[in-house]
C-alpha cells in the first residue's frame, strides 16, 4: 500500500492579526486535477483526497505599501516529509524571488523584503520546491502559486487635462451642453471604492453646474450675456472612494468663453450730425463720417448704411468702411452754393447679419439725421458752352468779327470779365478777341488752302482776381470761295512721232482746283487764242475734266522743229470763274513702224558715237575725285615730315622721352657732362615755346655751370633758337638731343681722297708725337716722302 505525503502551505496575511487562506481551482502543470482540495481556514484543516502525492498550494493576498520596520511575513511552506530533522531544503523561485521575496529554506517561511505598490506589479507568479539536502533530489515536485497585492486608495484621481479650454454661444439655454472632463484612478477599481471617482464643483456657480458621475459640464443660468461678461473660469474637483470623507481628490481648471451672437442693434450715438462742404468739392469727394455702435462683434456687428430719404438724396452717396464700419457720406454730383446751400438727409444703419431668436429685442437698425451746409468760394468765370464751333470764308476783311463767346462769374458777387486769347494755340496772332464783349475777329488774312481749321483757346479771367480763370476751346473752320484757278494735275512732257498720222492721240490731259467745290468740279479746255489757228496740234475737250491733244498734220519733222509748246487754257465753273494757262511740251521723235520711240535728239543722227550728257558729267566727277585724292595725298605726305615726335590727343606737356642713356654709373668719371648741353643764357630768355603755352611756368634752377665749352655752347644755342621757332618741336617739358659731334679732329681729315686734291706736300711727322698707335702709320708717310724727295 503506498505511503501518501502532504505539502501544506501556510500564509500569512501580511497583517498583525490571523493569516487566511483562500482556495485556487488550479494546479501546477504537470499534475492531474483530478483531486480534492483542502480549504484551510484559520486552523482548521481538511483532508485533501488525491490519487498523487503533490504539493497543496493556494492563492494568497499581500497588502501594498506596507510600512512597518521588519519584512513582511508572508507565509509558510511545509511538505509532509519534512520530519524537523533539517534534512528537507526548501527553495523559492520566480518572480521576485531571492530579491523581493525571501524563503527560509530550513522552517519555509516566506517573507517580502520591499513595500509593494499594486500600481506597478498586482500579481506575482512563484515556483516552490523542496529538496533533499544530502542528495539533492526534490521530495516534491516544482509547483506555482500566486501572490496578489492587496490595494489601498493611494492614488488620487488625475484629470486628463490640466486645463480645458471651451466655448459656448451667449444667451443658451439652462442645461446647454459645455464640456466633459474626465479623471482616471490609478487604485484598483475591482476593489473596493479607492478608484470610484466623483465630479463636484468648486468654482463657477451659479453660472454653471456638472454632473457628479459624467464629469459634465452644463449651463445653469439664463441669458448669460457675453457683452456683460465673456470670460467664465470653473473649478472641477474629482475624488476618489465615492466622495466620501477620507478620499482622495484633483482638480482641473475650465475657461469657458462665450462666443457673440447678433442680439444688440446697431444704435447711433446723436441724432444729428452737421458736416460743412465747399462748394468746389469735386464728385466721390467724402464730406464726413458717422458711426453707428454695436456691441456685438465679427460678422454681427457688420453695419450697412443707406440714405433712406432727404432734399440730398440725388446729391450725396453713402458707403461703408468694412475696417471702422462707419458711413462715409461723399458727393455724387457738383455742388452749387448759388443754387443751394443747405441739404438734410435721413441715414440709416442695419445690420446685415440678424438672428431671427432675437429679433423681438426690436428691429436691428437705427437712423440719424445728417445736415450738410454748402460753403460758397470764389469760383472762376463759367463759359455758355463747353466749346464754340465757328464759321468764317477765307476772303473776309481783316477785323471782321467772326463769332462771340460768352461767360460769366457763377458767385454772388457777379464779378466783371474779360477775355484774352492763348497765344500758345496762336502763334501766328490769326485772331484776336475783344476783351470786354468776348467778340472774336479776324488780325491777319485767311487761306483754306493752307489751314482748313484754326484751334484756339478763349480764357475768361475776374477783373478783381485774375487767379479765377477758365478755359474753352474754340474751334475755327475757314469756308472756301473760289479764289483758284484749275491748273494741270501734272507736269506734262509728250511726244510726237515723225511719222504720226493726222488726228492721232498724243496725250491726255487732266486738271485739279485747289478750291473745294459742292457740288464737284467741271473743268474746261481749250488752245490759247494765240495758237488756236497756227498750231500744229488740236485740242478736245472731252467734257469729264479731261482733254486730248491730236495731231493736225501728217509727218513732222525734228530737224525743222524739234520742240513745241502748246498753250491750254483751263477754267472752272465756279463763281467767279477761274482760269488758267498751262502749256505742254510736245518733242518731236523718230519711231519705228510700229510707233515705239526711238530718238528724240537731232544730234544723235549727226553723232550716233557721241557720248550722252550724263557720260560726260560722270568722266568729269571721276577726274575732279582723282585730283582731289592726289592733292590730299601730298599734304598728307607733306605733313609727316613735320610731325611731332610725341603725337596724342590729350595733353602731352607730361610726357617723357627717353633716350636709353645708361651712362657709366656713379664711378664713370670720363662720361659725358650734361651740364655742357645747359645753356645758360637759355634761362633769362623768357621765349616761350609756339608749340605749347604751360598753365604756369617755372624758372629752372640754376645749376653751377661747367667748363667753359664755347663750340658746345654754340651749337647749343643755335639747335634751340630753332626748336623755339619750330612748330614741329618736342613738347615744351620733353628733352631733346642735337647730336652733337664737334668742331672736327685737331689732325683734320685723314680721307686719303682729300689728301690727293692737296696742293702741296704735307709733312706727317706729327704722327710720331701721337703716340706708338701712330709710329707706324708715321713710319710709312715718312718713308713716302723719303722717296719722293730722292
């Protein structure tokens, strides 16, 4: 029969008084449940009936936050083999154990080594074994079991938000809905009442209220009115344990705002408003302002303004500024002081935007009473019409009046008049005007032809303040008369074979009238007098302003007559009749059969080769551009040769040549000495250069003169008179060098061609003084005189 042990496990409540057990309807994994299990309650013990020894475990509760001075006890473990000898091991694994949970592993007492916070960690899974000391082996198989953390109401409510912002329409109705707040409970809300939160309000009554279990929040008064009050701050507390004394509690802060809403009329502060206009005033000029206050704001408070009725209503507008929301009350035509000086208008101010719920608050408008009083100011003359239009004929008198203007001070006062022209729309002085009366006549005489319309400009000017002027174009249209006779519409140059036919076409012609006629123009042609019986030619006249030009004869010949000119009469049928001689110059040339025109010219038979009129001309351009080039040429050439040796278009007094003379150094004591080409009578003549005059001149400074050198001096002298003449010569402020190379050798020319043209014979034994360079040039001349003389 086998042998059943038990493992009992015993807790401890975690408090001061008697540790409880409660049952768990679970097993360790591994192990059947089929079995019974031993509720164990205070001291009490029951059997437990199961077909495999295994260990007894229970679920056991643990409160949090404890905070006495030892370690918690949490319970014991035993198993039924454990016989008191010390031979059974026990050992604690999972979580938290060995850190957080600590297990005697000789009597299995389990004890919690920390404070235990629910919020962080309720449940805590461990695994229990006992072993056998001296082998190591386990008595009992592994087995888990729960820890659970009581909680306690250590956790105060927290409000999701640390402030809630919103917003609600003024004038709502009690129990409008506002905004919820919620706040969680970090405690077990299984558990008892530690996380069962409740709503109260601290600050904000009697305008508004909320619910204890929801969190909201709702309107309590009536017509709360945002022009009165907008801005609204509530207090929320939330606590904890149902709101009982002794819980927990936070709090949150609520700005409510209540928004506008159109339940104010706009309303004008006077009745009354009086504005002064001047009558000058231009149209859309703004006269005054008025403004109409509304409480309301944004949208509701948007004004239109109207003029509903007064003796002005045609006269002035209104407008609405949409920044200020104030009329503006401008003009819409040009006053007159004279006419009326005082106008009075009803204006009215409505709202654009109305809430129907508050219309029986009364009507959303209001009206004013604007007066508006017209100053008078002095006013320029006024003209009868805004332009004359004038008619005059070209063949009127000088100083014949052609029209009058008229105009007139528009003030009071009626100040006199008068009248003058604008020189600068006649320049000429065509007219004039009478200064007094306005009566415009003509100054000088006039011509259709040449100006069809004359433009001017009358101005009217007050006697007492000529400042006050107008203007007023008048314009001028010159009437025709006939006064110009038909004259040829083109030169005409015509042609007649010499072998034409009699009464063949040579030409037609036509007329122009610089005259304007109605009713158009009707020309007549006809042969002057004196060559209509002895001409060779006849003319028709075709009766539609054209005439033709025929032949009389038969052949003509250009050697007897080679040019005609044939007079023309043209007349018009104007009143008075006009009329004019035109001639037509009618060549004689040599055709072919056909007509086609060959030569008009009688020399070309005598000089068929003979080079035409224009050949001619263009030979002699040819020769003339020829000449020309040649003589530029030489002048140009001519020029060269006296050229300046610096030559600029800009100022060349600050130039500098240089003449690449580096000289021998400071140790050349054999150079040259400069101070020879000074010459110092050079500095008292005061001769200026011709080339260039300088702005200022400056005395040179007198230097020590050098050794008297009377060749260099002249020469010097001599190249600097001709420099001062040149007009060629280097700029004044340049230097220049004359190549000075002396008087000659004290041993003359040594050319041996000179020496042949010598008359008589020459002694060379002054070669033997110069040294041994010249012994031997001694030596030879010497013995060339030896032998002449034996």
């Amino acid at each position: 029969m086998r042998t059943y042990h038990c493992f009992w496990l015993l807790f401890w409540a975690g408090q001061p008084h008697q540790s409880f057990l409660t049952p768990l309807s679970k097993r360790t994994s591994g192990f059947p449940e089929k079995e019974k299990v031993l509720v164990l309650s205070g001291n009490s013990r029951r059997d437990l009936h199961r077909s495999k020894r295994s260990w007894m475990w229970n679920q056991f509760f643990l409160l949090e936050e404890y905070t006495g001075t030892d370690y918690q006890y949490v319970g014991k473990l035993h198993s039924d083999q454990d016989k008191g000898d010390g031979s059974l091991k026990y050992i604690l694994s999972g979580d938290g154990a060995g850190d957080l949970f600590i297990i005697n592993e000789n009597t299995g007492d389990i004890q919690a080594t920390k404070r235990l916070d629910r919020e962080e960690k309720p449940v805590y899974i461990l695994r229990a074994q006992a072993i056998n000391r001296r082998t190591g082996r386990p008595v009992e198989p592994e087995s888990e079991f729960i820890i659970k953390i009581h909680d306690i109401n250590d956790n105060e409510p927290m409000f999701t938000k640390d402030v809630y912002n919103a917003s609600i329409p003024e004038m709502s109705d009690v129990g409008t809905f506002v905004v919820q707040v919620t706040a969680t409970d970090a405690d077990d809300p299984t558990y008892g009442n530690s996380a069962k939160v409740v709503y109260s309000i601290l600050q904000g009554q009697p305008y508004f209220s909320v619910e204890s279990e929801t969190g909201i929040i709702k309107t309590a008064l009536l017509n709360m009115d945002r022009e009165n009050r907008e801005q609204y701050q509530v207090v929320i507390q939330a606590k904890d344990m149902g709101g009982q004394m002794g819980g927990l509690s936070g709090t949150t802060t609520v700005n409510i705002t209540l928004t506008d809403v159109n339940d104010n009329p706009p309303r004008f502060p006077q009745s009354t408003y009086q504005f002064r206009a001047p009558e000058s005033m231009p149209p859309d000029s703004p006269v005054g302002r008025i403004k109409a206050n509304d409480a309301d704001v944004d949208e509701n408070a948007e004004i239109e303004y109207s003029i509903t009725e007064g003796d002005g209503y045609d006269m002035f507008g209104i407008t609405t500024d949409k920044d200020t929301q104030e009329g503006i009350i401008t003009v819409k035509k040009a006053l007159d002081f004279e006419n009326k000086n005082l106008y009075i208008l009803k204006v009215e101010a409505t709202n654009t935007h109305v809430d129907p719920r508050f219309l029986y608050l009364g009507p959303f408008k209001d009206s004013a009473t604007v007066r508006i009083q017209v100053e008078d100011v002095d006013e320029p003359p006024v003209f009868s019409r805004p332009a004359y239009i004038m008619e005059v004929k070209e063949d009127v008198p000088i100083n014949s009046v052609i029209g009058t203007v008229t105009a007139q001070d528009p003030d009071a006062a009626k100040n006199p008049v008068k009248y003058s022209v604008d020189r600068h729309t006649d320049m000429d002085r065509v007219f004039n005007i009478n200064s007094g009366n306005g009566s415009i006549f003509t100054s000088k005489p006039l011509d259709r032809e040449a100006l069809l319309w004359h433009n001017i400009t009358v101005i009217a000017a007050e006697i007492n303040n000529p400042k006050q002027s107008s203007r007023v174009p008048v314009f001028i249209k010159v009437l025709d008369v006939n006064d110009n006779a038909p004259e040829f519409a083109m030169f005409y140059e015509t042609f007649v074979c010499e072998n034409a036919r009699a009464e063949q076409l040579i030409q037609t012609l036509s007329a122009v009238d610089k005259d304007d006629s109605y009713s158009g123009h009707q020309f007549s042609f006809s042969l002057a007098p004196e060559a209509a019986s002895s001409s060779n030619f006849t003319l028709q006249d075709n009766r539609d302003n054209t005439a033709g030009i025929f032949t009389r004869k038969t052949r003509y010949n250009r050697h007897e007559m080679s040019t005609y000119f044939l007079p023309v009469v043209i007349s018009d049928n104007d009143y008075p009749i006009q009329s004019s001689t035109e001639t037509v110059t009618i060549r004689v040339c040599a055709c072919d059969h056909r007509g086609k025109l060959l030569s008009c010219n009688a020399e070309a038979l005598i000089h068929p080769t003979g080079l035409s009129t224009g050949a001619l001309i263009a030979i002699l351009l040819c020769i003339i551009i020829l000449l020309v080039t040649v003589v530029l040429f030489a002048a140009l050439r001519r020029q060269r040769k006296k050229e300046p040796l610096i030559i600029s278009k800009e100022d060349i007094r600050d130039n500098i040549v240089s003449y690449n003379d580096e000289g021998g150094g400071e140790e050349d004591t054999q150079a040259f000495d400069i101070g020879t080409l000074r010459n110092p009578e050079a500095i008292d003549d005061n001769k200026l250069r011709r080339d260039i005059v300088p702005e200022t001149l400056f005395m040179p400074r007198r230097t020590a003169t050098a050794r008297d050198n009377t060749d260099v001096r002249d020469f010097i002298t001599q190249r600097l008179k001709e420099n001062d003449i040149d007009p060629a010569a280097p700029p004044y402020d340049s230097l220049a060098t004359y190549a000075y190379e002396g008087n000659g050798s004290v041993a003359e020319s040594l050319s041996s061609l000179e020496s042949v043209t010598t008359d008589g014979d020459q002694d060379y034994d002054y070669l033997s003084d110069w040294g041994p360079r010249f012994k031997k040039l001694a030596d030879m001349y010497g013995a060339m005189d030896s032998d002449k003389d034996s």
